[in-house]
C-alpha cells in the first residue's frame, strides 16, 4: 500500500482531462465481505477494495475463525461461509475507524452470541453507536459499553433473544438499519422479524445497498416504505458463487468534480448508470451546477466550460459525496447552500465544522449551522495548509481547489497527513496527478 510523507503539496493545475480507474466501493465491499462469512457455501469475490477499512474486516473475520485468501496480487478474494456461525467464540477484536464494519459485525456477533469485545482508534470512540446497541438489548442482546455509555468500546456477551419486533432510530446514521437488517436472518429462525424505524431515515440509498446485496445473497425483505422491514422466517444466507464489487461512486465525485471545474473530459471507470450506489446521482448536483454528465453502463464522464453556477439542494441522500460539491462551490457565481447533512457531524470527524474551517483558510466566507453549510466563494483562492482531521474525504476533497476553472485560478494547496487516504482510495493522489497532469512535491 502506498505511503505518503507526513504532508504533500499539489502545485496549481490548469486543467482536468483523462481516465481513472475507481477502486472498489468502500460500502459494497464490507457488505459483502460479511455476508459471505455468513452465508452457506463459497463466495468469489472479484475487485474487492483495497482499503484501511476492508483490511479490518478482513483481520476481524479472520479472528473469528472465518477462513480466506487472496488470489495472488489480484484484489479478488475466495471467502469460505461458515453459515451463521463463527467457529471462534471468544475474540479481541480492533475495528480502526470503520463504521461499514463494526456497526454490522456488533450486530452479527451479538445475535449468533459469545464473548467478543471491539474497539477501534479514539475517533471511533467518538461516534454514536447507542441506537444500535440501544435497539439490540431491547430484544435480549446483551451488549455492554467499557468506555463512554452510548459510544464504543463494546463488550459482547451471550443474551437471550426474542427478535420478532425491533425498532431503531433512522436520523443518526443508516447504517444502524443496515446492521440490524443484515443480522435479522440470523434471528428469523422459527418466526418473521419486522424491524421498524423511528422518525425520519437518512441516508436511504445506502440501505437500497444494503437491501440490494442481501438479495444476492438469497434473502428477501420486504419493504413498507422507508418505515418497516420484515425479513420472513425461515430465510438463510446462500452464497452466489461469484460477486463484483463496483467502482466507489463516492471516490468519482472528486474526479467528475475536477472535470466540471476544469474543463474535462474526466470519464471514470467502474460505475455507471446502473449502478446499485446512490452516489452517482452525485452527477445530478454537478448538472445543476452547469456540468454536462454522460454514462455508460460501466463509466460516467463530466466535462464543462467551467463556469459553475451557485447550488442550494438538499444533501441528505448523499451525505458522503456532498462534500465534493462544498469545495466545488469556490469554483461557483454565489453562494451555494448545502442542506440536510447533519450526519457529517458523526462521521471520520465533525465534517460541518471541519469543512467550515478549512474552506475559511481558502478564502471562503462560510455559514456554518446544525445541520447545513452556506458556503459564499473568495475572489481568489488562497494558497492554504489543509489539516485533514484523519478523515480520508477531506483530503481528497481540497486536493480540488489546486484546479483553474471559468471564474477563479486554484492555487497551490499542502495537504497534510496525505496518508488518511489509505482509508478507501490509497493511490488517489496519484489518480489526481495522472488526470491533472500535475506534480507532486
């Protein structure tokens, strides 16, 4: 895996043109990686991604007792299912700052029982998992925090279930649903499980993800809406011989963003319009902004004249990507709004108030709120050191204002702690280089 010094600085880059191969999806891959533990039988799975987050979930099924391999150099994996039971029932188990894998592996291992504890670096320690732990204790679970109540470390003991009516909070993080929802099969033994949730869900595409890949793997849920989920009895995990994990659609918000700030054409490959991400309608916040999107069944191409017209646009749908629009909108002819993203504020960090700090250093006026950012573009972009928060998107997400585009000149931007890439895309500087034809110092 790449390694970067302790900061990089990218030179200013007058245009934006090429093809990057997307590594694989962050959210896709950690799904999977599970539900292939689970499920009954063998699962190939191709262009799985290389990450700091599927590297824990590797480690931890490995800990569990959950056999795999690497084919090669290749990132294609062979996952043996060890169907629904972990053969190891006593495990240690380090989680780093991967949501995608300890919110749905505290689930799992709480409902098929043992004794585990999860822990993760200190920001981990630092995100709410109180909805989950909440909701799972309520149906016989036994889930016990060993720090701060309502926030991990976790310790898991043996409970008694009785399973068939959950509910959870939707308006923190989706992926307490989606934890719950890839353990319901486990519970739905001898009778249906209806999980219902609490006030409004966020998020929802990564739940059509979640919703998507259980299919896959022989399951069906039923939806009412976005307000209950009932996972008929008798279901169980099935391996579908050979799963391909898509291109991270979040990751091709920073490369379609350049071609819409700079000119373009920037195509990037491993996602397209059929993709099962909600990410990708990333595109349609670009369109508005003036860009001219095409795609393919496998690829998606911004290009523009560069000039960007200010946005207003609820972000609740695509939280993660969001932050891409926030540094386009220095590019933009006025003030751009983001609204609807309070979950920024329990992500890798405090994503409002660090967005809001660093776009300030650029020059930027910026309103910061609750649950919104109003972001007024500079006359000029500031030269600026970027603190990075050990938040993989923030890093990638400034590396844009290096760019020219219509209205103002990018400049010259030090990114420091370059490393917490590693996270979900390891080689993205060098991706951002090879399209911007840029150099790194």
């Amino acid at each position: 895996m790449k390694h970067y010094p302790h900061y990089l600085d990218l030179q200013p880059a007058m245009h934006a043109k090429g093809v990057v191969r997307l590594p694989g999806s962050k959210s896709i891959s950690n799904r999977t990686l599970l539900l292939a533990a689970l499920c009954d039988g063998t699962t190939h799975i191709k262009d799985l991604l290389a990450s700091d987050d599927t590297h824990v979930m590797l480690m931890a099924l490995q800990k569990l007792g959950v056999k795999w391999e690497q084919i090669g150099e290749s990132q294609d994996y062979v996952v043996h299912g060890v169907n629904d039971s972990f053969p190891v029932h006593q495990a240690d188990l380090f989680m780093g700052n991967a949501g995608t894998a300890i919110r749905p592996l505290t689930a799992a291992l709480a409902v098929t029982g043992g004794d585990y504890t999860l822990h993760g670096v200190s920001r981990m320690h630092e995100r709410p998992i109180a909805d989950l732990v909440e909701a799972l204790n309520a149906v016989g679970t036994h889930i016990e925090y060993t720090g701060v109540a309502g926030y991990p470390p976790l310790h898991i003991q043996r409970g008694r279930l009785h399973a068939q009516r959950m509910q959870v909070r939707g308006n923190v993080s989706s992926q307490f649903l989606t934890a719950l929802l890839m353990a319901a099969p486990l519970m739905a033994r001898d009778e249906d499980v209806r999980i219902d949730v609490i006030g409004e869900l966020i998020s929802k595409p990564y739940i059509e993800i979640t919703l998507n890949l259980i299919r896959r793997f022989g399951v069906t849920v039923q939806r009412d809406g976005w307000q209950s989920f009932t996972i008929a009895a008798g279901q169980r995990y099935v391996s579908p011989g050979t799963i391909h994990v898509e291109g991270d659609a979040s990751s091709a918000s920073y490369f379609l963003a350049a071609g819409a700030i700079a000119g373009g054409p920037v195509r990037v490959e491993g996602v397209g319009k059929d993709s099962i991400q909600g990410d990708v309608r990333f595109v349609e916040a670009l369109e508005q902004m003036g860009a001219t999107i095409r795609m393919g069944d496998n690829w998606i191409e911004a290009e523009s004249n560069g000039s960007l017209r200010a946005i207003d646009a609820d972000f609740n749908h695509i939280p993660d990507a969001a932050m891409t629009i926030a540094v386009a909108a220095l590019y933009a002819d006025g003030p751009s709004t983001l609204r609807n993203i309070g979950s920024w504020r329990v992500k890798e960090t405090d994503r409002i108030s660090a967005m809001a700090i660093e776009l300030r250093k650029l020059g930027a006026i910026v309103e910061e709120g609750a649950d919104y950012l109003r972001v007024t573009p500079p006359k000029e972009i500031q030269t600026a050191a970027i603190d990075t928060y050990d938040d993989h998107r923030m890093a990638m997400c400034f590396s844009l204002a290096t760019l020219d585009g219509a209205a103002r000149r990018g400049n010259k931007v030090r990114i420091n702690d370059p490393q917490c890439v590693a996270k979900t895309f390891p080689d993205y500087f060098d991706a951002f280089a090879k399209v911007t034809q840029d150099t790194l110092f």
